[in-house]
C-alpha cells in the first residue's frame, strides 16, 4: 500500500486528489491550516473509518511548524502532492504604493505557492521512497496571462521542480507540475468570480468548458502512476487548452 501526502487535502482540487488516491487503494495524508476542514474531509473520504485517511494541521510555509509535523507525517512517502497555496492578493487591501505592503504582498504569495512546497519537500525527501512521485501544483497565470504575484510565484515554482527532477532523479524519483486554468469548485475565487469572469475565461479554452477539480486530480494520479516513470521536470497544463504547451 502506498503513503501518500497531500498538502491543501481538505477542499477543492487537493480533497479531489485525496479521493482518487484513497479510491485506488492507497493510504492518504491530508494537511492544512485549518483542523476542522481536513477532520471533515477525512469523514468524507473515509467514511468507515478503515484507517486510509489521516489529517494532520499545519502551515506548510513555516519552517517551525513544518518540522513539528513531521512526527505525525508517514515514516515513508510514496507519493507528494504539493497542493497547498492560493492568489492570497485576494485576501489583501488593494495596494497603496507603499514599498513595504508591496513586499509584504509578494512575500505572502511567494510563501503561500513556493515557500510551502518547498519546506514541506525538503523535508519529506529523506522519507522519500525511491521511485517516488512529487506533483506541485501550479498555475496557468506563471505563462504570463497576469496575476501578479501570485503568477510569478508559480513561474518559480516550475523553475525548483526543474532543479528537483534533477537532483532526484538518480532514485528514480519524478518531479513533475501540474497547471491548471480556470478550475471551478474551489475556494480560489473566494466567491467573487462573476459568470462573466467565467465566461470570458471559458471562452479561452478549446473544449468550451471550465475546468473540474476532476480533471486536476487525475492528472495528478497518472503522473503518480509507475507508468509516469520517464515523466519528469516537465509542466503538464490542465486548461482546456486556454494555453497552449507548445
């Protein structure tokens, strides 16, 4: 049976991931900040308590409370699924120009989508089974179509998994992103995507349609699967083909 880890596991495209794991067999780690949210996601992917689903809480974009996880983390990880991360402008006052909140808004960002799969990977690697999986979860807004911020967080968040496949790969282990575009769903939004942010973003696609947090999480499973095992530091866009990977 296989450990795998989800950060970001208690809603959205991370419970999406969670569940297409826990369907297959494998025993699953849900993490994130808020208790509450992943004990629920836990009696919902594992209603009869067979024992496949744990939550544990934490910040996974602080160093101090990553290390204090690590005991109640699995002794061996098969697969990492870095998941936690959001547009945290979207929590924030509009910016005034004044230098030290523009820092303080590219610090939030950068710590919330590169800073959390950063620690929570550096420090699972010594678990790291070889012919393991790591699949981070990025974004479509890091090829350029905006965001701020946040898009360039997930630019750099393609760039580390580059040098991760690198390092890794000796132990067979994979690095690989996941991109999404407009993913309908999920607390992203914070509830303010109008249906005509919707369709603008629909219209961008090929197949007409918006993203499911589905659609991301199998994705997810098949680079994870050992059929994915040449697939590595490569960025697999899951958009509709709203961008183009070519």
């Amino acid at each position: 049976m296989r450990e795998i880890v989800v950060t970001g596991g208690g809603t959205g495209i991370g419970y999406a991931v969670a569940a297409a794991f826990v369907a297959q067999g494998d025993r699953v780690t849900i993490a994130g900040r808020r208790e509450h949210v992943l004990k629920e996601a836990a009696d919902r992917l594992d209603p009869g308590r067979t024992g496949l689903v744990a939550a544990v809480a934490f910040n996974a974009a602080n160093p101090v409370a990553v290390g204090e996880a690590l005991d109640r983390l699995p002794s061996r990880v098969d697969v990492l699924v870095n998941n936690a991360g959001g547009n945290t402008d979207l929590d924030r006052p509009a910016d005034d120009g004044d230098l030290m909140d523009v820092a303080e808004g590219w610090w939030a960002n950068l710590n919330a989508n590169l800073m959390s799969a950063v620690l929570v990977t550096s420090a699972l690697i010594p678990r790291l089974a070889d012919d393991g999986r790591i699949v981070t979860i990025g974004s479509i807004a890091a090829r350029g179509t905006g965001s701020g911020s946040y898009g360039a967080a997930k630019a750099a968040v393609e760039a580390w998994t580059a040098d991760l496949a690198a390092e890794l790969g000796p132990r067979g282990v994979t690095a690989n992103v996941v991109s999404p575009g407009l993913v309908v769903d999920t607390e992203f939004f914070r509830g303010r995507l109008t249906e005509e942010g919707v369709r603008r973003r629909v219209e961008n696609t090929r197949n007409g349609r918006a993203g499911t947090p589905e659609d991301v999480a199998e994705t997810v499973r098949f680079l994870a699967s050992p059929q994915a095992r040449h697939l590595t530091g490569q960025v697999v866009h899951v958009n509709g083909g709203a961008y183009l990977g070519r």
